[in-house]
C-alpha cells in the first residue's frame, strides 16, 4: 500500500496528458477534496510537482473510489491506499464512466464545492444526468462526452487565469459566430496556497457537434486519393481537398474578424516586430542544439526573421487561436468548426493571451497542409513522383485556403507577407524539434519545407 503521493508519482508520468515525461522529480505534494460522495466516491486532486532542474508544475487529477477492485476499469487503475486497516482503490476518474454525471449536475446548480466553483453559460441545456464517454488519443488535456449533446474538456495543466479556451469562447459568443460550438459553461478552481491568485480555468463544456469530421483525416484521405491515381492530378482526383480549404480559409477569416470585434485590438508598431524576431532567432538557437541538421538552414532562416525586425507591413495586432492546424477543425454537413483556443499549451497563460498578427493561425494551417501532403512520403522518401504529387497537393489547398480568407476578409494573407513566410518558418523549427524527440523519422518533412521557405529547394 502507497500514500497518495507515491501514487501519484508512479502513476502520473505515464498519462499522456503529464507534459514532463523524463524530467526528475525532486518532491510533490497534493491536496485533495470530495466532489461527490456517491458510489463511487469522487474527489479531485490538486498534484503539485517540483523537479530536480527547478522546475514546478501543478496538475488537476480527479479520482474515483472503490471498496473493492473494478476489472472493467483495470487501464484505469491508480492504486490502492490504507483505509481502516483496509484498502481502497483508486481510479482514474474521467476514465470511470460511473463517476462522469457529478460534472454537469454541479454545472446545472451553480454549485461551490471546497475550492471549486462552477460556472453555467445560462443560455442552452446541459444534459444533466448523462454519464460521460472519454475521448481517446488527446495529449495535454481530457474531454468526456455527453450523448450527442455536450463535450467537457478537462484542462490537466493548472495555471491562475481565465483559459483562452473558455475566454474567447465567451466572447464570440456575443458574435453568433457560426464557425464555433456554444459554450455552455465552465469550471474554475482557487488555490489555498495563494489566496491573491486569480482562481485557474479547471474546465469547460461546449455542445458537442455530432456526425463531424476531422480536418487532418479528410485531408489525408484526399492525400492517400492522389497517390492512388497513377497519372491524375489533384484537381482531378476525385477526393480533392481543395473546395473544403477554401471553405476553411474563409471560417478563419470569419472567426479572426469577430474575434477582433469583441477582443482587445492594437496596430503593431516597429517594437513588436523586433521583439517577434528577436523571439524566433532565440527559438532557432535553441532548436539547433537539439536539431543539428537545422545549421544548414540558419543563414536563410535568420534572413527570414531580419525582415520581419525591419517590417513597416501594417498589421493590426488582436486575439489569434495560437494553435491553429486541420487536427483543430471540424466539418459539418453544414460547414467548419474551429477548436481549441487555447493557444500551444506548452506555453504559459500570460503568452497564449498576448495580442498577435492573425498571420500566426494562417502560417499555422500551412504548415498542415504541408504535413498532410507530405505524411506518406516518410514511407518512401526517395520516390521523386509521390514527392512531386505532395508538393502539387499542398500548393493546390494552400492556395484555396488562401484564397478563401482573402474573398472573406478582403485581405490576402499569402501575398508575400515577409511576417507570414517568418511565422511559417518559425513553426517549421518547432516542428524540428517535436520530431527529432519524437518521430525522428518525420524530421524531412519539416526540413524539407525549410529548404522551400529559404529558397535552398
């Protein structure tokens, strides 16, 4: 039998949403309280880890408990701890479909329990009483679904603030923006150790949209449609991709334009572009150390970023997504849905809600259309005719998306913007560096969009 910390300490590093894996862990500690004293019991755990290099993170973890172990919930298990001279078993509690209804029914209530406060949108019904589904494969944070009608999204990673998330969720809400799912409401949690703190964004719950499909599985499927087709090109296929991107390019204009009405706004001046550039080249700097085969690019990569340190482009700086790519949009029968404003959750909350040029989101959505053409070229790199396809691809839906935000807007966000092709190159180097940690096989396709980007292609 372990203490909670214990567990916590064997068991969190192995959860896909913990953003640390590898790092030493120096000490942690929890505190805990009781959401719902139901059967099974379910409580939520404020984990707060510190590192040998420093660091400190601190992660929500809600818990169900049993008097006895649940084989149906074995991938859930935490641990076990002493109890009365007995044990009691612990379970991941959004894995544990009993204990998924507390969320909504305290929702519905506006309750307060302990620290945690919950917050109903008040303007559509939350489908009190349902258990919740988990969806599978999410990395930093948790999402249950409730039947076909509502989606909570439960942020892993605590820090005091309003997330982006549910703030710009609120706001566009005032829009009727189209291209976005209702928020119904949102969780806040305050932290006892720091009572000045503004209480952090634990989660929130939108209305689900059913019978959607994903961005990136369309597009590759319109991908894997082109290799297919020996001597056809893509806008000959029959899964072509490019009418769908230039829908999108026109949702993101749409979105950008009201998040700019009902969002702080304010003109870049010569500072900020100088800032912005000086962030890249520390980017770059870092990311060749662990990326060696990005020397080669540094010369025309930090020629990109000079221009931008010079830039008089007249941008107006607003609210962006920050994380913009086909894995955070959906279709619907009756057009897009942009996901996930919560910027890269890598970076603090200050970052993620600095204002921005909305050239971020569309060099964002390039790059993915890169990614999306080029995936399958990872299996046979050498192969001149399927690399020539994937380039035809993506300049095919690169252009329509742009095209489609232009028709929106007015404005053409592909017109040779210095701005852009930095912001793209700056998002090529991250990508080198996810890859080189973590399918180094993929490391060509940034580098190779890189050698486009800086004119060595």
């Amino acid at each position: 039998m372990s203490t909670l910390g214990e567990l916590f300490r064997d068991w969190m590093p192995h959860q896909r949403w913990f953003g640390s894996k590898g790092r030493e862990w120096a000490a942690v500690t929890e505190d805990g309280f009781l959401l719902d004293r139901g059967n099974p019991v379910l409580s939520v755990h404020r984990v707060r880890v510190e590192y040998t290099d420093g660091g400190r993170e601190t992660y929500l973890v809600p818990l169900s408990w049993r008097d006895h172990p649940a084989e149906e919930l074995t991938s859930a298990f935490v641990g076990a701890v002493p109890n009365d001279g007995r044990e009691t078993y612990a379970y991941d509690a959004m894995r544990d479909r009993e204990s998924t209804a507390p969320w909504l029914i305290h929702l519905v209530n506006a309750s307060t329990i302990g620290p945690m406060h919950f917050h109903p949108a008040g303007v559509a019904y939350i489908p009190e009483g349902l258990p919740g589904d988990i969806v599978s494969g999410e990395q930093s944070n948790t999402s249950l679904i409730y039947g076909n009608e509502a989606i909570l999204k439960l942020f892993r990673r605590l820090e005091p603030g309003l997330n982006p998330d549910v703030e710009v969720h609120a706001a566009l809400r005032r829009t009727a923006n189209e291209h976005i799912a209702p928020l119904l409401g949102h969780i806040e949690i305050d932290d006892p150790a720091d009572p000045d703190a503004p209480p952090a964004t634990v989660a929130m719950l939108q209305t689900f949209v059913p019978n959607a499909s994903d961005g990136w599985r369309l597009a590759t499927a319109s991908v894997r449609d082109l290799y297919a087709e020996g001597d056809l090109h893509a806008d000959e296929v029959g899964g072509d991709f490019a009418a769908d991107s230039e829908r999108l390019g026109a949702a993101t204009a749409s979105v950008h334009a009201d998040m700019a009405k009902v969002l702080p706004t304010e003109p870049a001046d010569a500072g900020w572009y100088a800032t912005v550039a000086g962030q890249m080249n520390e980017r770059l700097d870092a990311a060749i150390e662990i990326v060696p085969q990005l020397a080669e690019h540094a010369e025309g990569i930090r020629a990109l970023y000079a221009s931008v340190a010079a830039s008089t482009e007249p941008v107006v700086r607003q609210r962006v997504h920050g994380d913009l790519h086909l894995g955070q949009v959906l279709r619907t029968a009756t057009g897009w849905i942009v996901l996930d404003f919560e910027g890269e959750p890598a970076r603090p909350l200050a970052a993620r809600r600095e204002l921005d040029s909305p050239l971020r989101d569309v060099a964002g959505m390039l790059r993915s259309f890169d990614y999306a053409a080029r995936h399958m070229l990872v299996e046979q790199p050498e192969d001149a005719q399927r690399a020539y396809r994937a380039q035809e691809w993506a300049e095919r839906n690169r252009d329509a998306f742009c095209t489609g935000y232009s028709t929106a807007s007015g404005l053409d966000p592909c017109g040779g913007s210095p701005l852009l092709r930095a912001f793209e190159a700056d998002k090529a180097v991250y990508e080198c560096v996810y890859e080189a940690r973590n399918r180094p096989h993929w490391l060509m396709i940034p580098l190779t969009s890189l050698s486009r980007l800086t004119g060595r292609d």
